[in-house]
C-alpha cells in the first residue's frame, strides 16, 4: 500500500531540494536520518536560513 504524499512531505521536500542542488551541479553526502531531522527542524521553524545552509555545506561534496 501508497502512503498519502501528505504522510511524506518531509521526505519529499528533502528529496525534491536535493534533486534541485544535483542538477545545479552540487553533491550533499548526509546520512538520512540527518536529513530528516534538519527539515523536521526547518519545517517547525526551529533552524533560521543561514543554520539551514551551514548544514548544507557541511555536508557538500564539491567535485
């Protein structure tokens, strides 16, 4: 059985934002559980932008 895309919109959102920055020619190497947590915490507004694209950094792999 599908789940709603409605149950999934953090999975979704990491994924559609991860796909966006590999077409643009940048890698992120995070682990899934660390993904989740950080748009659980950008979805409840507990992380500002520039907390957000730190992680993002960290976790980039330029090539």
């Amino acid at each position: 059985m599908h789940e709603p895309l409605e149950d999934r919109n953090a999975f979704f959102a990491w994924l559609a934002g991860e796909m966006f920055l590999e077409v643009n020619g940048i890698h992120v190497d995070s682990r899934p559980e660390e993904a989740l947590a950080l748009v659980m915490s950008a979805g409840h507004k507990n992380a500002s932008v520039q907390e957000i694209a730190a992680q993002l950094r960290g976790w980039t792999i330029t090539s």
